[in-house]
C-alpha cells in the first residue's frame, strides 16, 4: 500500500496511508557514537592490535545500548572509515582492514574532531590515542562545537598521550582515561558505559 509524506495537523512529519491512517515519524534520537582512532606512526605494532580489539568490543557493547557505531581514523587529516552502523560485523570487516599510516604519521586531532562535527544524530565521540596532537588549540575549539551541541566526548589516551590536554578535551575530567598500552583495548571496550 503507498503511503504519502506529508506534515499533520500538529505540524509533525508523518506518513499517511490511502485509507487516511495516519503514522507520525518521530524524530530520530542522538544514538550514534564515532569511534575516532589513531593511525598515525607511533601507534605501530601491539597498540594498534589492542586498538583494533577493543574498537570490535566497544562496537558490540555499544549497540547493545543502542546505539550505532561510526569509525573515523585520523593522523595527518581524518577519514571515515564507516558510517554508523548496529551491525558490528561490518565495522570488524572494516577495522580489520585499517593499517597505521593510513592517513598520515602525525597526530591532527583537530582534523578528526572536526569530521565528528558533520554528525546530526551524534551521541558521543570516544577518541583514542597515544601522542601528543598537532594542534592543541584547534583541537580544543573543534571539541568546543560538539559540546555545545550536548555532544560527549571521552578520551581514553596511553604511552605519550598528554593526560592534561585529554582532561580539558573530554567533555568532563571524568570521563579521560591514560591506560599503559597493554590495558587498551579493555579501556576502549569499556568506554562504551560512559556513553549517555
């Protein structure tokens, strides 16, 4: 049966069948979460297999909250790796096939939180990293954007990672972690309890 979009009386969106019934389109909810990781140069060898583990169980916990995961990397510049998806075998496809360097060998933080901003629906973002970012100041202002919109932003940094920094980044000091490099992938995996 064709149904036609249309705006009911009260305003709202809705779809209306041939037999005038009529079924409102709420508004979707902020239940997506971008997975922002660290490709650049030093996250190499066992972080990167740690990154790579606890993206795939971030993914599963977080969908079971309801939510949709959406994965970007970044180093010299950002790029999404794969929109927001609930079925996290697609983003394991995806996370599997990411190798450091992809974009570049340094750490442009700001590059990457400024691709979150594109987000309508967005939750939260849970950055992961190890070093130190290009710019701390534009990475500051582009995290400033995403807060005003009421979105989180966790952080979970290790090895060289400047906790400080981290702690100003997130949306609240609680919600930035520095984990050794061996505890990652648990620390990502676990991030997704601190998803609003």
């Amino acid at each position: 049966m064709r149904q036609l979009l249309t705006l009911n009386r009260q305003g709202k969106l809705a779809l209306r069948s041939g037999a005038g019934n009529e079924t409102v389109i709420e508004p979707r909810p902020n239940n997506e979460v971008l997975l922002l990781l660290d490709t650049s140069g030093s996250m190499a060898g066992r972080k990167w297999g740690q990154a790579q583990t606890g993206a795939i169980e971030f993914a599963g916990s977080a969908r079971r909250g309801g939510y949709a995961t959406a994965l970007a990397v970044f180093a010299d510049r950002a790029a999404m790796v794969c929109d927001p998806v609930l079925d996290e075998t697609v983003l394991t496809r995806k996370i599997m096939k990411l190798s450091i360097g992809v974009v570049g060998g340094s750490t442009n933080l700001a590059a990457g939180l400024f691709l979150a901003g594109k987000f309508k629906n967005l939750a939260a973002v849970v950055v992961v990293t190890d070093g130190v970012s290009n710019d701390n100041k534009a990475a500051l202002d582009s995290a400033g954007v995403l807060k005003s919109r009421g979105v989180e932003i966790i952080c979970i940094g290790t090895d060289d990672a400047d906790q400080t920094f981290l702690a100003a980044l997130a949306t609240r000091s609680e919600l930035a972690s520095y984990v050794p490099a061996h505890a990652l992938a648990s620390a990502i995996a676990e991030a997704s309890r601190m998803l609003p």
